[in-house]
C-alpha cells in the first residue's frame, strides 16, 4: 500500500497512508509525546525521505554515498537528513569529516521505523532502483578498502607470522560461545570486523566500535561482502564508548589493548556496557621483547601482564579468569605468544562480594 502511495507521488497521499498503516500499531508503542509522533509521521510522510530511510534500513550511509544514490544535491538531502534526525528517526554519526547516518532500530521509533518497512513493497520502484545504485556505492567502498589494505597488508602478514594461527585463536573463541545465543555483542577496537563477522551467527545484533575511518570502511565492505546483516559498526573511542550501560552480554577486545596508554580504562568502559552477569573476552600478545613492534605497528605495550590484567579486572568489578596461552609456532627463534582472557561482570552484589 505505502509503495502504491509513494508511485503515485503526492506528499498528501503518502502521509495518510503512512498514519493510517501506523495507526492500530500506536496502541502498543510507548511513545514518548504525541506531538514527537506527529513530527516522526511527517518526517517519514515524503518520498524522498520515504527512500531515504528505506536505504538506511539496509545499512549506514554518509550523506556522499545518498548524493550518489538518490542523484540530488547535497543540501537538499542534508536537509532531509536533518528532518529525520530532528524527528528522531534517524541517528546520526559523525566520522571524521565524513557523517553516517543510521535508521532507529530501538524504542518507539524503531517500532514505527519497522511497521513502516513491513508494508513498503522493497522490491519494487523506486525502491529497487536505490538499491541498485546503492550496490554501486558499496563496491566503490570495497575498492578504497582494497586501497588501504594493500597499503598496509605487508606489515600486518609479518606480524601474523610471528604467532600461533589465526584460525586457531578464532576456534578457541568460536568454543567459548559455542551453543550461546547473545542479544547484543560489542566488538571494541572492531578494526576489520572479523570478530564481528566470526559472531555473527551467535547474536541478534552486534556493534563495532574503531576511532579509523579507514578501518570501519574495510569494515563495511567485510560486513557487506560476509552479508552480515545484524552488525553495524561506528566511529569512537573505546574507552569512552556512545554505548548504554548494561546494554550487552558480550564484549570482545581482540588485539586493541596493547595499543592503549591506559588499558584500565578500556576495562571500566566494558564493565559499564556489560550486563549483570554478562562476559568480556580480551585476546592480546603476551610480554614479549620485539621492540620493532613500537615503530612498525605503532603498540605502546609489548604483550600485556598477567598481574596488570589481574589489576585492571579488579578495579573495573570483573571477575577474572586465568587465561588460555598459545605459545608460537616452535619454528621460531622469536614470536609472539597470545592469551585469552575471559572476565564476568557479577551477576549481583552477592556475586561481586564472593
Ligand atoms: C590490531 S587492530 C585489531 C582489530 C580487530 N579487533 C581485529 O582483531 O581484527 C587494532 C584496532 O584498534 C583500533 N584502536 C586503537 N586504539 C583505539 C581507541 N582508543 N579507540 C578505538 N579504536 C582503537 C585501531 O584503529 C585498530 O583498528
């Protein structure tokens, strides 16, 4: 019905299909004052706009990527951008000079958001069309990924060879969620995204968080060429993260914290966004003595200690557990060990004290 409305084009028709489709559902949502619902209604009640959210629901987008897909100015669509963000639709993501925006997902206006999407006929103009062009625009991210990669990739495989596989790490994490079903999982320091892709299929949704652009545009391109769809990533900082308190039950650290001045404090941020009895898994390199490491990669610390681990854990509230140790491959003269740790956020206060 809603895409009968928006082929016949006038703003008019579009808004009272959209309020009566939105109607019976506003019953069972808590919103926050009728006048917000109003302005949400309107907001949506515009073609443009209408394709605009209908683009979002299929993945993050920088106002660039719209200009190009929607083939209009950029004012005009930072205007339409605006008004969805004002009305609470749309959240948007500053990243560096570039801004990403993002259809609600939660709360009242991810209901309405979702009542919306469930009516409109996707596959069909204009919205096919966008979609389309939207493909255009995401390979034109794997290729800037490729760039970047190809840039770097050197450094990153010399420093692979120097511990024990990847696969295996991965498969020691794969066993500690194993038969889990997680309702959000945030990956801090998502770089890639492999975590992300790894988890995918053990959790509703998940987040990454990574302060490179570059990094989160190879992120977007792993995500979209792994057809994850319950993952989004975002710019931050991952000790000071834009997430709610005790919103996840998983969060995963791989291979940031030896890049941090304070690692403590990645600690504290995670134990504020885990859940009462939800786990941090951290993966990093043990103490080791390859200086190198400083210049080429750019870590603060070589390896992470058991006993700072101990302390940091302690001081966030986590409970801690003695790490798994993968030592390097036997062939080497000089490599890195890797450990994972597993911590708990305690469940209760009886649980803290024990
Ligand atoms: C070695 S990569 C690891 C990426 C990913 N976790 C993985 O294992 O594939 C480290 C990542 O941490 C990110 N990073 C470092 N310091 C950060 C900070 N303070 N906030 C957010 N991301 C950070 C870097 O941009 C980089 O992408």
């Amino acid at each position: 019905m809603l895409a009968d409305c928006v082929a016949r084009g006038t703003e008019q028709i579009l808004r009272t299909c959209l309020a009566k489709h939105i109607k019976d559902r506003l019953y069972h949502c808590m919103t926050s004052s009728p006048d917000q619902l109003v302005d949400a209604l309107k907001a949506a009640g515009e073609p443009t706009r209408l394709r605009i959210l209908a683009l979002l629901h299929r993945g993050d987008l920088a106002v660039g990527e719209l200009v190009h897909i929607l083939d209009q100015s950029q004012p005009r669509l930072s205007h339409h951008l605006k008004t969805l963000t004002v009305a609470g639709l749309v959240e948007r993501l500053p990243e560096g000079s570039w801004v990403f925006y993002r259809a609600q997902s939660k709360g009242w206006a991810g209901r309405i958001l979702a009542a919306v999407f469930a009516e409109l006929d996707l596959d069909s103009p204009p919205f096919s069309d966008d979609v389309e062009a939207l493909q255009q625009v995401r390979q034109t991210r794997a290729h800037s990924a490729e760039a970047y990669f190809s840039g770097i990739a050197e450094d990153w495989d010399r420093l692979r060879a120097l511990y024990y596989p990847e696969a295996a790490i991965e498969q020691a994490i794969l066993d500690q969620v194993k038969g889990e079903q997680f309702e959000r999982i945030v990956d801090l320091g998502t770089g890639t995204g492999r975590m992300l892709t790894l988890l995918a299929p053990f959790a509703a949704e998940s987040e990454g968080l990574d302060l490179s652009h570059n990094m989160l545009t190879v992120a977007r391109a792993n995500l979209n060429r792994g057809e994850i769809r319950n993952a989004r990533v975002r710019q931050g900082d991952v000790t000071a993260t834009p997430f709610e308190s005790a919103s996840a039950d998983l969060v995963i650290v791989h291979q940031v914290l030896h890049y941090l001045e304070q690692p403590e404090d990645l600690l504290t941020e995670a134990a504020r966004i885990l859940k009462p009895g939800g786990r941090l898994l951290v993966v990093d390199f043990a103490p080791h003595d390859l200086d190198f490491l400083r210049e080429s990669q750019g870590h603060r610390r070589l390896g992470i200690r058991e006993e700072d681990m101990a302390d940091w854990s302690n001081q966030a509230g986590l409970a801690l557990q003695a790490p798994q140790k993968f030592d390097p491959p036997a062939s080497l003269d000089q490599g890195l060990s890797v450990l994972i740790w597993t911590a708990t956020r305690p469940a209760n206060q009886q649980e803290a004290a024990a």
